[in-house]
C-alpha cells in the first residue's frame, strides 16, 4: 500500500507554551497569563498558544492516516528543543518530509521511521515534534494498511503482546490543585496529582511546608471523595527542580529528610515524587537523582523518584536507567522525537527493572493522545499520562475511551 500524498494542517494543542525560565525567576500570573517579559529564546510572552500540525497522509486506496507534530508546554527548558510554530515548521516538513515519504509503501513501520529520523537539515536532526508527529502518521499508516489496530501493529513488529486490560492513568491539575484533585479523585485516577510545584515561595514554600500541607489536605481529601473503599491511588506530585532549590541539588541527607516528611503524611497513600532537582545540565543531574536514590534507598524511604527534567531522548532514558537516577523515567513522548523511541524507551525500562512512565505534555493534541494510547497498550508501561490539557475531564476522557475501544474491539474479535 503506498503513500501517495502528504498534507499538513496547522491546528492548536491541549494547552500552551510557558517559559519555564522566566516563570522559576518568578513570573507573576495575571489570569490565565503571566506578567513580564519572557527569558527563553524564542518567546514572544511567558506564556502563548500552543500550536500543532497534523500530517495527513493519504494511501492510495483512499485511506488518510493521521499524526500530530507537538511539542511540550516547556520547550527550550532542560535541553529541550526550541519552540515550536505551525507557520515556521510546516515549509520544513513540505520541503524534507515530503518528497521522502511519498512513494514510499507502507510496509513496516519501524523501517519508515528509522529512515524519517535520518533526515537532516543543515547538518542538524529535525525539530522533535516534527519526528513525534511524522512516526505517528506512518504508524497509522502501516496499521491501515495491514487493516489492523495500531496497538496490533505495534505488538507484531515489536513482538508483543497487546494488554488484556487497561494501563493506570495518572492525571495532572495545572495550578487548580485542589478542585481538579477531586475531580480526579470522583473519576477514580490511579495515579493523582502532578499538582505543578514549580515555585519555592508560593507552591513549596522556603522550609517545604506549603507543599506538606497540600499533602496533608489530598490524603484527607481521598478518603473523603473517593468512590470506593478500596480507590488507593498513587500521589504522583511533580516538583520541578524546588526541592533542591530549597534544600540544595546534593544536599542528600536534607532532601531525603524532606521527603521521608512527606511519605509519613502521604499514608496510607503512596508517594512519588518527579524532578526534585533541576541541576542545569544532564551528568549532574543523573549524579544528583542517582545520590538521592541511594540515600533514599539507604534509609529505607519507601518514595519513588522520577527522572524528568534532563531525561528527554531516548539516550537519556537509558543513561538514567542504566545508572539508576531515580526508580522511574518519565518518557516525554513529544521529547524523544519518533513514537518508535517511546516504544523502545518503555522497553528499555521495563527489560532493566526501572519504573516507565509513558508521560508527555498538556500541550499536546487529542491525536497524539490516542496514538499514545495505542502503543502503550502494546508496551505496558506502569502508567500513562491523561492528555492533553489542564482541565482534568478532556485528557482523562481522551485516553481512557481510547483504551475502552481497543480492549472491546479485540474482545469481539475473539
């Protein structure tokens, strides 16, 4: 089955852009934006629209296969690539994606992909959301062309065996943390609630008291809501780097102290904390995860740490892997580039011992969702992020519908 076209759409995302930078420097909101002027290359405001594009490839009996370009809410943060605009991006993907594919039969994924990830412009690799959304489609169009379900067509080239139930969904509030917590909460999330620390004074507070309390009220506030009596979803809180910030980035002892505090007013829930560190460039920050892990682990601090920031390749995961910086990697789906690194990261992960949270971004699109969905099923990873968005409902909805389809379209092949 051939691809006999390529068309591309500029489209909108779950979410925004926010500068990263600027708001650690201590951006003040105003509404939904923020005030002052932005400190990442790139930026026009702190914060702006997120944008997209979706490449549509049409085969020749007529089928159109679909994938999103996105990138994340922090581009340009942690060694990321820089922002990324429709209007910029799209000549690019006409000028080199195009003439590449088209022509090209659609066969075998893993292939198309690995020749689409080889493409330079000017000596450099394309921008990662290009690589994100280009595998996506030709995923889609391999599937279609073998007339299977993506996650079927993952499984058989990866020789796996698609999941006979749902993989966990972990959500995540924005800064709305408490109403959005119990909407999560209500809906019976297995992993809650991400929460957006990512300021010392306002959200951690100086001596980690703010983000105790926050702890103190969603334990409560769990076994208030919760829709059984048996829900005892994982507390996953994303901290962005202010635990070292407060405490100091090697300053193991003071940071395991910190999170032992925290596990003791988690329970009964479990604890896991992403990106306590943010330690500005990628051996460090693999020493200092690596440092508060033995430390941790030493003590007997029952709190998984999460690989995020610095941890965005899929030569990154395995260097965090390998030398066990933290107990889980966040594999930033749009980061990584080409869907088949996601696949390979999750993998990687699960074949190492190492915890593999098939992550991404709010600033996402719902067709980057469902793929994503798509190959989790045929990966199993121990959780997926809920995408796109900040509002709760949408992603929840998004993945899990996607992942309700699946498991009733093959039951009823069977």
């Amino acid at each position: 089955m051939k691809i006999v076209d390529l068309v591309c759409a500029p489209g909108r995302t779950g979410f925004f852009f926010d500068d990263q930078k600027a708001i650690k420097m201590g951006a003040k909101s105003n509404g939904a934006a923020y005030v002052g002027a932005p400190a990442t290359p790139g930026f026009k405001s702190i914060r702006q629209a997120g944008e997209s594009i979706s490449v549509l490839l049409v085969l020749e009996d007529g089928q159109i296969a679909h994938g999103d370009c996105a990138a994340v809410q922090y581009s340009g943060a942690g060694g990321r690539d820089p922002l990324f605009l429709a209007e910029e991006f799209i000549p690019v993907i006409e000028k080199y994606i195009k003439p590449a594919i088209v022509g090209k039969e659609a066969d075998n994924f893993r292939q198309l992909a690995k020749e689409m990830e080889a493409i330079t412009v000017d000596g450099k690799r394309l921008h990662t959301a290009i690589r994100y959304g280009v595998s996506q489609a030709l995923l889609d169009a391999v599937a279609k062309a073998h007339k299977k379900l993506i996650c079927e067509e993952v499984a058989d080239e990866y020789g796996l065996t698609v999941s006979e139930e749902m993989v966990p969904i972990f959500t995540q509030s924005g800064d709305n943390r408490y109403e959005n917590s119990d909407k999560m909460i209500m809906k019976g999330a297995q992993i809650l609630p991400h929460a957006l620390i990512n300021n010392v004074e306002t959200k951690l507070g100086k001596d980690g008291s703010i983000l105790k309390e926050y702890v103190a009220w969603l334990r409560d506030r769990i076994q208030e809501l919760r829709p059984t009596e048996d829900y005892t979803p994982i507390m996953h809180i994303d901290v962005y780097g202010t635990i070292g910030q407060a405490f100091g980035d090697d300053n193991f002892v003071g940071m395991a102290d910190y999170i032992a505090d925290l596990e003791q007013i988690a329970k009964p829930f479990k604890l896991r904390i992403e990106g306590p560190m943010d330690a500005g460039e990628r051996e460090k920050q693999m020493l200092c995860m690596k440092g508060l892990r033995e430390e941790m682990d030493k003590r007997g601090i029952n709190v998984e740490l999460v690989a995020d920031e610095w941890c965005n390749t899929l030569e990154d995961v395995i260097y965090f892997c390998d030398n066990k910086a933290g107990h889980m990697a966040q594999i930033k789906t749009p980061d990584l580039g080409g869907i088949n690194n996601t696949i390979e990261a999750v993998l990687y992960c699960k074949e190492h011992g190492f915890g593999a949270y098939q992550g991404g971004t709010c600033n996402e699109t719902n067709r980057s969702a469902e793929v994503c969905v798509e190959c989790a099923m045929a990966t199993k990873p121990d959780q997926i992020l809920a995408k796109p968005g900040m509002g709760v409902d949408e992603g929840y909805m998004i993945v899990y519908n996607e992942m309700s389809r699946i498991l009733a379209l093959r039951a009823a092949k069977h």
